[in-house]
C-alpha cells in the first residue's frame, strides 16, 4: 500500500498543488516552506528524543513533547499545503507519539516506557522523511 501511495503521489500532486495553494502561494513557496518546517520538525524531534532516558520525568517528556508540538503543527499545515494525501499518514504517526506519551502514568517511571516511546518518535520521524523524500527537500 506505501507504494501504492508513493506511486500516486506524483500524479496526484500534478492535480491537487495549483489547488492546494492558499493566499495566492505558489507551489514552489509552499513546497520551500515544507521543507523550512521540516527541518525544524527533525531538530525539535532530536530534542524530543534526547529527552528519553531512564532519569527522565514524566514531566520532562510531556514538557519536551510540548515543545515539539509547535514544529509539528507549522510542518503538518505546509505538509498539508503541497500533499493532501500525506498528510493522513503523517497525523497517524503524530497521534500514536501524542498518545504514547499521554499513556505513561503521571507516577510511573519513563524507563518503563522508552521502548515505545522512541518507536512511536521513529515512526514521525519515518512519515516526515516520506513528505521530504517526495517533495525533494
């Protein structure tokens, strides 16, 4: 099916970039702010990941979560902007990472659950650097 997909993509972004514009953006800027948000995506998810380690408080990972959740929010809407059909793939992951987090109990211990944590962060990481990969960042 992810080829299925990426396969399409192409085609797709032929019919729906001049329509996914908005307030008169090119294609071109869309695409040059998607990758710009991206970046920025892939260092608060370093941050976020440093984060991760069995000293760490549920706190602590809530807090970085927090602070992770502005770049992802300005690269899901440029996502968004340029690959419609992407962006399901990218919620997904982002809501598995929003719920693994919220799934640690406030007086359990994060070693418990860094395992999940960091494949939940692996799996954002792995959907944006499918947007990036398609948009040629």
């Amino acid at each position: 099916m992810r080829r299925t997909a990426s396969a399409l993509f192409g085609l797709l972004l032929l019919v729906i970039a001049p329509a996914a514009c908005s307030g008169g953006d090119t294609p071109e800027e869309n695409t040059a702010q998607a990758c710009g948000a991206a970046d920025d995506l892939d260092t608060a998810l370093d941050n976020f990941r440093s984060t991760l380690s069995p000293d760490a408080t549920v706190d602590d990972v809530r807090s970085a979560r927090d602070e992770l959740s502005q770049a992802w929010q300005d690269f899901d809407s440029a996502a968004t902007e340029v690959v419609q059909d992407r962006s399901q793939e990218l919620d997904e992951a982002w809501d598995g990472l929003q719920k693994a987090v919220d799934d640690v109990a406030g007086d359990a211990t994060v070693a418990g659950a860094l395992s999940t944590l960091e494949d939940e962060a692996q799996g954002v990481k792995d959907a944006r650097d499918d947007v990036v990969s398609e948009l040629g960042c």
